[in-house]
C-alpha cells in the first residue's frame, strides 16, 4: 500500500468513527477548556510525531468535538451537514488549489465567479461582485476595508492619509 492510499485509509477510518459517534452521541457532553487541555495532547513542540500518533490524536480530538450536525443540536449558524458540500470539500483539500489567479485557480476560479453572479442576481445585484469568507471575522474585516475605501479617495492605494477613520460599534 502506498503512503497516500495508507492516509486515505486512515482518513476514511476518521470519518467513520466521526460518522458513529454522531449516530450513537448526537449531542456530546460540554466539557469545560481546563478538562480538554488535560485530556488531548495539545503539546506543540516543534517536533515530528509519528503518523499513527498523529492520527491517534485527531480521533481524540473529533471524539471531543461537539457535534453540529444532529438534528439535537441547537445553536448559532448551524444546519446539519450537506453530503455533496462535503464530497466537495475534501476534494477541494485534496487538489489544493490556490483561488487568487486564474492561472493557479483555473476553473474553480471560474466556479466561484458563478456562484458569486447566481447569490449576487438573487438579491438584485446584476451584475454583483463578492467575496466567500471562511467566516465572520473576515467578512467585517472585508467590510471595512470597503468602507474605507469607498469614504475615502485613495485609501485603498495609500491608506488614509491625514484622517484618523472612526469605527463605531455596538
């Protein structure tokens, strides 16, 4: 067996252990910051680990993971797992495809583009522009630095110069 079918066997061994404690445990236990920390090996000590041990520590780490996909469970920007979503993102580690040009990115760029006109046309904005942020910190971090621009002339070449810009939050 080769080192990349061994770690697609160890990956997809991962997957099922995840896939049955979400069946079996929909709704883990809450364990607080202090009892993760003495349980799982969170040590980064600069130092190559062995793979098995490496694996070893990522079922730990899903084990102690709470589940968002069950049907149980109740919070914030949640909604179960989409299967092809899925597919797609682990395909999308594997190519490992850089999205900043089209000459590294090719059609995933092209993808993208498409799916930014489509969500863009449905709230009346064609054609519309955009950006897929990993989340919510770097969609306000995105945010502002268009609001920056668009208050000030030349900010997005020089930054601002001579105004200190205001932000207020709540």
């Amino acid at each position: 067996m080769s080192i990349d079918e061994h770690v697609v066997q160890k990956t997809l061994e991962l997957v099922r252990v995840h896939n049955r404690l979400d069946e079996e445990i929909p709704v883990r236990p809450h364990k607080s910051p202090e009892t993760l920390r003495d349980t799982l090996d969170l040590e980064l000590n600069g130092e190559a680990h062995p793979f098995d041990d490496v694996t070893d520590a990522l079922a730990g780490l899903l084990t102690a993971t709470p589940s968002t996909t069950s049907q149980q469970f109740f919070n914030q920007l949640f909604a179960g797992r989409d299967t092809v979503a899925t597919m797609a993102d682990v395909l999308a580690v594997i190519a490992n495809t850089p999205m900043y040009t089209f000459k590294a990115g090719g059609p995933q760029v092209l993808l993208e583009r498409a799916c930014i006109n489509r969500m863009a046309s449905k709230v009346g904005f064609d054609p519309g522009d955009g950006i897929f942020t990993p989340g919510g910190s770097l969609s306000n971090m995105a945010a502002l630095i268009i609001a920056r621009n668009e208050a000030f002339e030349g900010s997005r070449e020089s930054g601002p110069t001579g105004v200190r810009p205001v932000v207020y939050t709540s």
